[in-house]
C-alpha cells in the first residue's frame, strides 16, 4: 500500500487561501489594492481637469488648484487603506476576510466610486473658497502720479475711482468708499486695513507720457502685509479701458470673488469708448464746479452717450446755485434737469445718475414723493454713503430729522472717514438741539466759505446774546454779509427795534446782495421776536430754491412756524402732500385730513 500522506490542519480548512505559500504581493492583489490604486490616479487627473476648468470659469486665485492636488495626493494612501480593509459588497460594506466575499463588486465599481467621491470633494473644495462671502474686502488708494510733468494726478484717480467702480459691481466684495480710501492713503497698509474694515488693499501708481500709459498694480493683503498680486501694463491711451476690465478681472481672482456674465457682475468699463472723452470727463472730476462744466460739456460732446458725463453735467450745473442769488435759482434747476434726465435714459442702473435725478426733482420740481422714489432706486443699486447723505439731505429739508439722522449714521458707518456730504448734518443737529455736534461740524469745516456763517447760526439757536456777539466777532471782515450786515446788527445788538430796523432796511437794499442774505436776515428777524418779517424773508428764498430749507426746522424758528403763513408756504412746495404719502416731519402733526399744526 502506498504510503500515507500527512496532511497538516490548516491544509484541510474551507478558508485555505487560494495561493501558498501566503506573500503580501498576492495578498495585495487579491484585495485589488493595485487595481483600486491605478483606479484612483486616473480618476484623480480627471478631477484635476475638470478642477481646473471650474476654477477658470470662477477666476478662483492658484492656490486652490495646489489645494485639490493636495489634497488628491493626501487621498491616495487613504483610499489604498481603505480598499485593503474593506469590500464594498451588495449587502454593504464589510471588513475583508481571508477567501473571496460573495457579491463582492467588481474593480470597475471601486474605480467609479473614488472618482465620483474625488469630483465631489474637488467641487466642494472649489465651490467652498470661490464662492463669494462676505468677507472678502477691499480698499482702492488713489493712483500715485509719476508722470514726468507731475500733472496727471487727476488721470491717477479717475483709474482709481473706476477700479473702485468696477470692483462695486461684483457680488460677494465689500469695496471702501471713495472718501474714507482718499482719506486714510497716507497710513500703512495695517493701519488702513483697520480704520477702513478690508482685509485687501489695491494701490498703483501711473505714467502717462504722451499717448502712451504705463500702470503698475499691487494687492496687498492687510493682515501680513504680503503682496497677493502684482502686475505693470504698458499700453496705448486708447487701450486704458481694456487695461482697466484686465485689472479688474485679475484682482478679483486674486481675491477668489466670482463673475457673472450680465447684472452686478458686468464689467461696464469707464462708460465710454472715446478716450477723448473720457479724459475730459477725468479732468472735471478732479476741478471746481464752474470748471468742471466745461469738461462735462466737452466729454458729452465728444460722446454724447456717455451717461457719466452727463451725470456730472447735471450735477456742477446744479451745484452753481449754492454761489448764485436765490432768484437765479430756478434759471439754473431749469438748466441743470435735462442733464440729468439724459443720464438716467442712458444707464437706468446708474446709483449716482437715479440720487442726481432724485435732487434735481425736489430742487426743480418739488417732486418729493418722486425724488422718494429715486433714491429708493439709488439705494437699491448701491447702499454707499454717497446715495445715503443725498437722501438724508432731503429728509432733513422736509422736517424728517430724526429719520435723517439715521441715514447720516448708516452712511457714516460705512464711510468711518469725514467727506463733504456730512456737512449738511448741521442742520438736523440744531433742529434736535445737539449743539455740541453742530460746533464739531462747523470745527471741521471751518476753511469751508459756505460755512463761514454757521457759527452764528449756532448761538442763535443757542439763544445766549454773548456767543451771538461772539460769533459776529469772529467772521472774516471780508466777506460783504460782514461789512453789510453782521457788523450794523452788532453796533445795535442790545436794542432790537434797532436791530429790526437795520434787518428791513438791508432786506430792501437791492444793490446789495449775497446768496445766503435772505437767510441770513430771517435767522436774526426771528431771534429778535418779529416771526412775521422772519417768515416773509425765508419764504421768499425757499420758494425759489430749497438750498437752505433746512434751516425751517431750527428752534429759533418756532414761533415762524406757528404762523398761518407757514402752513401755505409748506402746502405750496408739495411739503404737506409728502408728508401725507411717506410720514410728517418731526415738528408738524396731523389734524383730521384737512389740516395740520407744526410747533
């Protein structure tokens, strides 16, 4: 008989392993941990393809690229792992045991899995830091001027404004305002960072030379103080508006911010296409009103569909009133409309053209329900302190104070730096008696001539006879309201039928004039107890412009106010029907639907 063979133990066992003797290459193989690895890089350059095509469409910055590649790498070792402990079987996942799992997937399953599951990570990963959020922020600096001749600083920050401009447009970006970023350009970049609340800054310089421009752009990030992104452009003036759209668009994908196509997100350039134009558009930005007009005029000339230019046509034309005589006024509204008509037909979207059209309907029209209706617009397109203190100046000449004040602390929240729109908040600090604010005001406006007068108006309001002496005092013995008016009443301050006397007699004198004299005249008339000839003088300036309306609402006001001829003056500029549509001013009330009483 042959000899009987020995079988050992393990030999006779159902879960013999299919090779022997057992090695970790077979063992690897059998798990199909070659097959899942092969798999996974293949699935992984897939994703890196369809990554980077997503990431280009979203402008995402480089680093999210080497982030996904990081992280595909990182998957490797993990999904190898995972595919040596685990099968994926039709009854779920079980831990792999020695010998074949029944219903056991195949490698092609594994295979469509990681790459499913590595697109799914890649566009999250990319979704997740190319969205925009709300934390992306930015300030744009004006544009160092290094052109040879030192005169183009104007040229500087108009390529500021409009990158400013452009980058507002954006979903997802808070941009600082104009002012607050003027303002704060000569701090560091931490400190910028701070005072304006962005964690980006956009800073350049510019040479211009002839036809020819050379633009040099950094981004800087606040927190280290590390460039993002720089880049130098060398171009022809007539290329300035697409090298703007290229500066624009690289700074938003640096910033990861993504762009749409159409709406917020259009990218709508300076406006125009004539680079003539624009560059007299540029240098009324940066003049006088009364210059300013000249090369508004001549940008709308050279395109006349350049809405921007139209814009400003509207507003220097308008503005001419403030250093005109009140009964000029209307001849200058008159003008200064159509302009601004013209500019809202060409861009219906424009912030800055709707709050234009608002002003120009309340000062020509004294359409106060439809200027309502205009800023609502403005607003909507773009809540900056800009739009934000032109309604508020409106509120505030229609009594509306304390929501006035609102708007003025909403806009200066956004804008942390002062700007000129602030001035006018003088008016509503002395209609709520906040006397202190109102001296702050005028302390920061001191060099301004229009306010050269506020002093006094304060101490008026104030009531103490010492600080209206004061006041006078201290006025610049040029002005002509000095020498004709302030002077005389202070030579017979402390008799006022004198001081009555001399109001009448410089009210009647109409060799001598000065925009604020009605005004002017009116404020003392009523701190000197003659309401009646207070009112007379005001409304005779507020029926021709609403320049200094404001001053209605004063304390020492009151009894004018309570004057017959009160109520026909503001029922005759449109007051009374827009109290009744959008809410009374402060100081008035309604009684019944026919009447009404102010104090």
């Amino acid at each position: 008989m042959p000899e009987a063979i020995y079988i050992p133990p393990f030999a006779r066992s159902p879960l013999r392993p299919r090779s022997h003797p057992l090695s970790l290459f077979n063992e690897l193989k059998r798990r199909k941990v070659f097959r899942v690895g092969i798999a996974y890089v293949i699935a992984a350059w897939l994703v890196v393809q369809a990554a980077d095509l997503v990431a280009d469409n979203f402008l995402a910055p480089v680093w999210v690229m080497q982030m996904i590649i990081s992280l595909l790498i990182v998957g490797l070792p993990i999904s190898l792992i995972l595919s040596w402990a685990f099968d994926l079987t039709v009854d779920g996942i079980k831990r792999t045991e020695y010998g074949e799992i029944e219903g056991s997937l195949t490698v092609s399953n594994k295979s469509i899995l990681a790459l499913v599951g590595g697109l799914f990570v890649a566009v999250a990963v990319i979704f997740y830091v190319a969205w925009p959020r709300d934390d992306r922020s930015i300030a744009v600096l004006p544009f160092e001027d290094i052109s040879p001749g030192g005169d183009q600083a104007y040229f500087g920050n108009g390529i500021a404004d409009e990158l400013r401009l452009e980058l507002q447009r954006l979903d997802g970006l808070r941009v600082a305002g104009r002012t607050s970023s003027i303002a704060s350009a000569q701090e560091d970049s931490k400190t910028i960072g701070e005072i304006l609340n962005v964690d980006s800054i956009l800073e350049g310089s510019i040479r211009k030379e002839g036809n020819s421009v050379r633009i040099t752009v950094q981004l800087t990030n606040v927190a280290d103080g590390f460039t993002i992104w720089s880049e130098s452009y060398n171009r022809k003036l007539e290329n300035i508006f697409e090298m703007q759209e290229e500066i624009a668009t690289s700074v938003a994908g640096a910033l990861g911010v993504r762009l749409g196509v159409g709406g917020v997100n259009a990218f709508k350039g300076a406006g125009t296409q004539n680079v003539e134009a624009y560059e007299a558009y540029l240098q009324g930005m940066g003049q006088p009103f009364a210059q300013a007009t000249v090369s508004f005029e001549r940008a709308t000339q050279l395109d006349p569909n350049y809405a921007a230019a139209w814009a400003q046509l509207g507003l220097s034309t308008g503005s001419l009133h403030w250093r005109a005589l009140p009964e000029d006024a209307p001849a200058i509204f008159e003008r200064n409309h159509p302009f601004i008509v013209r500019a809202v037909e060409l861009d219906p979207e424009s912030a800055v053209a709707n709050t234009l059209l608002a002003n120009s309907l309340y000062f020509f029209r004294r359409d106060w329900i439809g200027a309502d209706k205009a800023y609502a617009k403005a607003l909507l397109l773009l809540t900056d302190r800009y739009n934000l203190n032109h309604r508020a100046n409106m509120l505030m000449r229609a009594g509306r104070s304390a929501m006035a004040r609102q708007l003025y602390d909403k806009a200066e929240s956004l804008e942390p730096l002062g700007g000129w729109p602030a001035c006018f908040r003088e008016y509503v600090s002395l209609a709520q008696l906040n006397f202190t604010e109102a001296k702050e005001i005028a302390e920061w406006y001191r060099g301004d001539s229009l306010m050269m007068n506020f002093g006094i108006e304060i101490a008026l309001n104030e009531g103490d006879p010492e600080k209206i002496k004061t006041a006078i005092r201290s006025l610049p013995k040029t002005k002509l309201s000095t020498d004709a008016l302030y002077y005389p009443v202070l030579s017979v301050f402390d008799t006022p039928e004198m001081v009555l006397s001399v109001l009448r007699a410089i009210y009647a004198d109409e060799g001598t004039q000065w925009p604020s004299k009605l005004h002017d005249i009116a404020l003392l008339a009523a701190y000197f107890d003659d309401p009646q000839f207070a009112l007379q003088v005001k409304a005779e300036e507020v029926r021709n412009t609403p320049a200094r309306q404001g001053a209605l609402w004063y304390p020492v006001m009151s009894e004018v106010r309570q004057l017959p001829e009160f109520k026909e003056l503001v029922t005759d500029i449109n007051l009374v029907a827009y109290w009744r549509a959008s809410g009374w001013a402060d100081l008035c009330r309604p009684l019944g639907d026919d009447d009404f009483e102010c104090i």
